[in-house]
C-alpha cells in the first residue's frame, strides 16, 4: 500500500511517500519565510503560498520516488487542527485527486501524526507510550496507548511553550521564529542569576502555563537597555525556564504512569537543551527518550502519509467527506 501524505496545517507544505511494506519512500518540505518580516504567521499569505507550492511539490516527489500517481493506493491529508484556509488547500487536491484516480482518501488529525512521527524512524518506540507533545500550538501530555486511543494528561492553561519562544523572541528582538533564535543566542548567554518562573511545577498536576513566564522576560527586558549580551543573556534564562518546567512535568507523568518510554514530538521537540535534559530525566528513571530526527520534529508530509497507511491498514476508509477542522480535540478522536 502506497501512500500519499500531504499536510498544510500552517505555514509548511509537506508532501511523503509512505509504503506500509517498505516504509518511509520520499519526502519534501517547503517552509515559508514570507512571515518573519510580520513576526508571526499571516493565514491568507499561507494559503496562497499553499495553493502555489503544492502541486509542484508533488510533481516532483513522485519523479523523485520514479512513481506516477497511478502508483498511489491512497491519499491521506491534514483535516484539522490548522488554519481553516491553509487546511482547505490540501484537502481540496487530495480529494480532487483521489476521486479521479479512484482510491482512498482519509483526512488525518494533525497532532495524531505528531505523536506517531517517532515511529518513522529505526528505533520506535512501540505501543503504549508517554508522549510530550511540544510545539508553537500546543504543549500536552498524552497517554498513547495504541494507534487512535490518545488520553491528554494535561495541556497548557494558555500559551503553548513554542508560543512563549516566539512571542519572547519579538520581546528580544531575535526575530521569527522564535524557537531556533531563541535556542542560538542562549549558546552565547551568560548565567546572571535571574531565574525566570517555573509556572504550576510548585503544584500537583500535569498542567502547563506560558503566558506568567512570558511576561516575566518582558519586565526583565525593560529593567535595562538590550545590548547583543543582553539578549542572549536573557534567551539563555528563558529557556532554562522552559526546558526546566517541561522536565518536571515529564518526570512527572512517568511516575504517575509507570510508562517505561517517553516520546517527544513537535517543533520545540528539537530544543537541543530540552533533548539533553530529559534523555538525564528518563536515564535516572530506567525509561527509554524517542523523538524523530529534525525535519520530523516540524510539520510534514511523512508524519500524515505514516498515519493514513497505519489507519487504512487498519480497515478504515474514505468517508466522502469533504470538511476540515480547524479546531479538533484530540480526545475526540477514535481509532480505526
């Protein structure tokens, strides 16, 4: 089974190929950067860039992977969460697309591909798992227990963590996005004792907060002028800060769970400090850290593409339907 992975949720087009018997066949990306001069990502501007890159995209997927669209079995795509009109690009082609080859078409949750985009790679973690799902939309704690079956645990009150990056980043000056400046210029940044807040880590739960740390870094920025030290100085507090609550958490949860693998997905999960801090939290635990390689931290094609072969392999089906979702819970979702 041959499938076709397409996903625009956002800023990203990500196209994959992904055999059920052979794995993972191809991939691209194109990543937009017309948004760093408005500090943030603009729908329309998405969209439209979508409608233009996509097609191309696959064209030349499939030329790479020497196959022809006859060769697909189906198409999978993002439905939702995303924005509405980035997400009506792709589901639009793909439908188009699968009605005139007569195959399969299944909508994919954007965060179900996430939490099983460490599966693509040689050392997946197998079913059931603790997921920490971290990127510029969402910070959750998920109980994976098998392909559909997702229990959150606990999600940010507010801000997501990669929110809080960027939206500190614009704070800082460091441009967008926020999560790769911030974590460049903390490398130069210097410890001068300020310790920014570690929202609820003081507390019982598994719940997370962004918006008081956020904040916090903006009076910090104005007690003095921003000089290049400063900055860094302040990004290296910030993701301490960050990378110090998502820990606890992760800790956390493990002990709560009795889960002995912990997955990390999403785009802060690249965060090289973040990665270094809880490979040391699960090791003094006797758990086992999995994330995808970098490219598969972001949005893309092979996370959508993997879970679309998963869930036709699994007997279901192209429903006929046509809608996206641009707000979808993932505790609303089923398995196959």
């Amino acid at each position: 089974m041959l499938v076709l992975g397409i996903e625009t949720s956002c800023d990203d087009t990500g196209v994959a190929l992904y055999d059920r018997d052979t794995g993972l066949r191809a991939h691209a990306l194109f990543s937009q950067v017309s948004h760093a001069i408005y500090g943030g990502v603009v729908p329309e501007l998405a969209s439209r860039d979508h409608i233009q890159k996509l097609l191309p995209l696959i064209d030349t997927l499939l030329h790479d992977a020497q196959v022809t669209t006859a060769d697909l079995d189906a198409i999978a795509y993002t439905a939702g969460p995303g924005l509405a009109g980035a997400l009506l690009v792709g589901a639009a082609l793909a439908r188009s697309l699968a009605f005139a080859l007569a195959i399969p078409a299944l909508g994919i949750h954007h965060l179900e591909g996430h939490l099983l985009a460490p599966r693509l790679e040689a050392q997946a973690p197998e079913f059931p798992f603790l997921a920490l799902l971290v990127s510029g939309g969402h910070t959750l704690l998920a109980d994976v227990r098998a392909l559909g079956r997702y229990e959150i645990l606990g999600e940010s009150r507010d801000d997501a963590a990669g929110e809080a990056f960027d939206k500190s980043a614009q704070v800082l000056g460091l441009g967008y996005p926020g999560g790769p400046a911030i974590s460049a210029a903390a490398t130069r940044g210097h410890d001068i004792g300020l310790r920014l807040p570690r929202p609820l880590v003081d507390r019982p739960g598994l719940e997370f907060s962004f918006s008081g740390l956020k904040t916090a870094l903006l009076h910090a920025a104005r007690e003095q002028p921003l000089n290049d030290q400063r900055r860094c100085d302040l990004a290296r507090a910030l993701q301490e800060a960050i990378v110090d609550t998502l820990a606890v958490k992760c800790r956390r949860a493990l002990l709560e769970t009795g889960h002995e693998r912990l997955v990390i997905a999403g785009g802060v999960g690249a965060n090289q400090k973040l990665r270094e801090r809880l490979t040391d939290e699960v090791r003094a635990l006797g758990a086992t850290l999995y994330y995808p390689r970098p490219a598969f931290c972001t949005d893309n094609g092979a996370m959508i593409a993997y879970a679309g072969c998963l869930r036709l392999a699994a007997g279901q089906t192209d429903d006929g339907g046509f809608g996206v979702r641009p707000r979808w819970p993932l505790s609303e979702l089923s398995p196959p």
